[in-house]
C-alpha cells in the first residue's frame, strides 16, 4: 500500500457512482486524479516505485483505463509500453486469453511477438476488482514466454477478494476501498 498521505488524497479524487454502468454495480471513478496534473504524477510515482529497479523491461496495460496510467508508467520505468486489448482491435497475429465474468466470457490479446523471451513485465491497470482480468493479463504474459515481474493498481476494490486470483504475484496499490 503507498504512503498514507498519498492514499487519502486519491481516496477523496476517486468519485463513487452508484447503479453504473448498470443496477446494483457501484462504478469507481477515476476522472478527479486524472484531471490534477500533481496527484497524477505522484500515482505515477508511486506506482511505478517498487519497480525502479531496473528489471521491468515492459509495461503492458489493460483495455481502455490502464493505458492511461500504464503509457506514464512505462515512460517512469524506462520500458517499452504494450497494450492488452479486447478481440478484434489488433492488425495481425495475436496471443489470446479467454476468461470467466459472473456474466459471460471475454478475452485480451496483445500481439505476437511484442513481447516474449527475455522481457520482464509489469501489469498495470486503474483498478483491481475480482481479479479475473488481472489472471487473464498475467497468464497471457506468460503464455507469451516472458517473465511477470509483478501487477500495479492505483485503486483495490478488498471485499471483491482480487488479490486471490493474483496469489503468486507481487501485487501494488495505492489505494484500497
């Protein structure tokens, strides 16, 4: 967990917006540090400390919020930024990995040969729920042949038990609700 300054400040950023994007879900949103240039570059920061040690060659992010804290992240790291997309938005060859929702099934693809052999990769994202897309990014990195060097998320949602899937990772957040 980051600094306990830090953490508060996020908390009070982070908007709660209840029956979103349907009854019954409270939706966690991130627009408020987004839009303060500060509390975005310390998030950045912080998110990427525990990295700083020169081994994460990679940043690979999830579809659609990740990347825009997983691009910053990479840049602070001094690794190359790949995307984690939903099917059918990459141009070529894909690795892909499908996994459960409590309503359905989805998938993340990254393309062939963007990362592989001899890379260490972090995942980021905007926030750890249930921890499934998390798995899928981490075993679609795998499957790939390249290292996990471990998951960073500015937000953790506790009581959704994300960690769990996640049990054999270094797993980083900066604020837990």
């Amino acid at each position: 967990m980051a600094d306990t300054q830090l953490a508060a400040d996020l908390r009070r950023a982070i908007r709660d917006v209840p029956d979103f994007p349907k009854p019954g879900i409270l939706f966690r949103d991130i627009t408020g540090v987004l839009a303060d240039h500060a509390l975005l570059g310390r998030a950045i920061e912080a998110m990427a400390a525990p990295f700083f040690d020169g081994s994460v060659t990679h940043v690979a992010a999830i579809e659609s919020r990740g990347f825009i804290l997983g691009a910053p992240v990479a840049l602070a790291l001094g690794a190359g930024f790949i995307p984690l997309r939903k099917p059918g938005k990459l141009p070529s060859a894909v690795e892909r990995v499908e996994y459960a929702l409590e309503y359905g099934t989805d998938a993340l693809e990254v393309l062939r040969g963007a990362i592989g052999d001899g890379h260490r990769v972090l995942i980021v994202d905007d926030v750890l729920a249930t921890g499934g897309t998390a798995k899928a990014a981490c075993d679609l990195v795998r499957r790939t042949g390249a290292a996990l060097a471990g998951c960073s998320f500015l937000l953790e949602i506790g009581a959704l038990g994300g960690r769990e899937p996640l049990k054999e990772t270094s797993v980083r957040s900066l604020v837990a609700v």
